[in-house]
C-alpha cells in the first residue's frame, strides 16, 4: 500500500482528509498546486510540477516507482495493470488523461467515455497510490510543437488505418515517463502495437525505465475488456463477440499445421466477414517482436485484428509460438 493511500490518513489524525482538499499536506503538497484528496483518500494530481513534488519525495526515500499510463473509463483490464504496479512498486502513479493527440479528426475524442469518480474508486481500491489527472493545457502549453515519432512498426497495424496515433501515444508515454520518471511502466498486451512500440521506444531513446506487459484480460465469454465496449449495443456487442472467435480459429490453424500466413489471414477474415455487423479494418499476422512479415527468425507471432461494429472500432489479438510448429 503506498503511503499515499488510505493509511496515510489514518496514520496521522492530525491531518484531517476533509481539509487536505486543494493540497493541505504540509511539506506535501506545494499551495500554487491543484493536488486534490477525493473522498476514497487517494490524492489526484493536476499539474506536472505537483507529480515531480510528490515523487522526488518518495524516490529520495528509496521508494520504487510504478507508472500505469491510462485514457479513464476504467475498467478490469487497467486494474489489473494497477494491481501488477502495486504488488512490484512502492507507489504506483495512474496516469487518468485522454491524450488529444493520439486522435484522428474523425475520431471520438469528443465522446471519449468519462467515469471519473468511479476511476478513482477502482484506483484506490487496486492499490495505487496517486492519480495524475492533467488537463490538456498542462500536458500541450501553447507553443508545444516537439513530437516523438518512430520510422518502425507504424506503417502496420493500426499505424495505417490511424496516421499518426502513434506520434501522439510515443509523446505523450515520453513526457509522463519525463515526469514520473517511473522504475517501471505498465502496458497492456490488448493494444499490442503500442506495447511493441513503446518498447522500442524506451530502448532506442534509453528511457531508465523497466516496460511491463500485462495479459489481454477478457470478458468471460471471450470480448477483451475496451472502454470503448461501452458505446456498443446488445446486438453490436454480440457481433464482436465474432473477433476472439476468429482469432481462436486463426491459432487453431496454425497449431494444426498451417504454416501459410496468407491462408490463416484469410480464414480470420472470413469468420470476422460471416458476421454481418462487422466491418474489417484488418487482420494482420506479424512477426510478434518485430512486427514485421514472417521470417526465419519469427519464434512468436502476433495475429492482430480492428474491425467497426457501427461507429465503434475494437481491436484484439493473440501471440503465439511460430517456429516450434515442425
Ligand atoms: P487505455 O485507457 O485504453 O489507453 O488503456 C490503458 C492501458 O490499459 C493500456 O496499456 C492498455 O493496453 C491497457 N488495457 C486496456 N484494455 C485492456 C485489457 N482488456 N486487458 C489488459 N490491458 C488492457
């Protein structure tokens, strides 16, 4: 449990929780800062120089830092991210920000879902230590025009069907490692891409900083948890039911021998293409690391899925063992 948590309040009756609304922790919590104590006791952080604060505090203690970089609308699947963070760190900060830049023009940053008080909830209650909320404005001042961008991986994947998502998600992971200066950061194998990306990112530009990939956690009947799951009607969410299935099929295949990926591309497609409120962006099969086509050094693969259901976009996968199929 970090200090930050509900056990500070109680260890000092000295420090009342109501009161600590606004930043009242003495020492703790600079007074230009937005730091904030909701209700459950975990503080919720607006402003990078109130992070740097709190954490240069903690480190100078000795205390390990984890990061969970999320959008809200927090559900099973970020916490147990979260829950990862908090069993290997001492605190865990949750990043809570819809980064702008990551959107298209014809994407739904707008109606992005917002559950605020229900994220801090879940936060508290899986063991992290501090929220980073910060506003657009905080993150992107005016006059900010410096992005990270990589020549690898982007052209694949959703890095086709989103141009410069990816631009937006490497800055934006860029500054909050800057900020936090975590000892590790936590990612989630749904958005494989990305986690591949970051990666490669921390290596390329030697970000100090240990990256941790956490298992696609699913619904019990097969969807992988989205926040986006829920602009999806009953129908919708039925039909997307048809993306675990056909990836299921595309490994089946290749653990029965299949050892063409343009067959197991095609028989993916095909299940997805069955299911008439599917719409496919695509179905992709990757070397797992490199994400690249297929070759002699491949010894896991990513078989990558995004389709529409209406307006809705959800992407799943699977990786599984290539060269071992003799
Ligand atoms: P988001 O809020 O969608 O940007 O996601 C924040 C982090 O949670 C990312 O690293 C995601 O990969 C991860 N995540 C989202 N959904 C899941 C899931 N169903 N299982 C595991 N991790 C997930």
């Amino acid at each position: 449990m970090s200090i930050f948590g509900k056990q500070r309040v109680g260890e000092d009756p000295g420090k009342d929780p109501e009161n600590a609304r606004g930043g009242t922790y003495p020492g703790e919590y600079p007074e230009n800062e937005r730091s904030e104590k909701n209700g459950k006791g975990i503080p919720v952080v607006e402003t990078i120089g109130g992070l740097r604060e709190q954490l240069a505090v903690q480190r100078k203690s000795g205390k390990s830092i984890g990061l969970v970089p999320t959008m809200g609308a927090l559900h099973a699947g970020h916490r147990s991210l979260i829950e990862k963070s908090a069993a290997e760190n001492d605190i865990t900060v949750v990043s809570i920000f819809v980064n702008p830049i990551q959107f298209g023009p014809n994407e739904d940053l707008d109606k992005y879902p917002k559950s605020f008080d229900a994220d801090v909830s879940l936060c508290t209650e899986a063991g992290a230590g501090i929220i980073f909320h910060p506003t657009p404005s905080e993150m992107y001042p005016d006059g900010f025009s410096l992005y990270v961008d990589s020549d690898a991986m982007t052209d694949v994947m959703c890095g086709r069907s989103r141009p410069g998502h990816f631009r937006g998600v490497m800055t934006v992971v860029s500054k909050l490692f800057h900020i936090a200066a975590p000892d590790k950061a936590y990612f989630g194998e749904k958005d494989a891409q990305q986690l591949a990306i970051i990666q490669k990112m921390t290596r390329d530009l030697d970000f100090p900083v240990q990256i941790v990939g956490c298992p696609i956690v699913r619904e019990a009947d097969g969807l992988a948890l989205s926040s986006r799951n829920t602009y999806l009607s009953d129908e919708e969410r039925t039909a997307a039911l048809c993306l675990y299935r056909a990836l299921s099929l595309g490994k089946l295949l290749a653990a029965s021998g299949e050892r063409n990926p343009a067959e197991i591309v095609k028989a993916v497609t095909n299940a997805i293409g069955a299911e008439k409120l599917a719409h496919i962006d695509y179905v992709e099969l990757l070397d797992a690391g490199r994400l690249c086509a297929i070759s002699e050094q491949t010894s896991s693969v990513l078989l990558a899925v995004a389709a529409y259901f209406g307006s809705t976009r959800l992407i799943d996968n699977l990786t599984f063992e290539w060269c071992d199929r003799k």
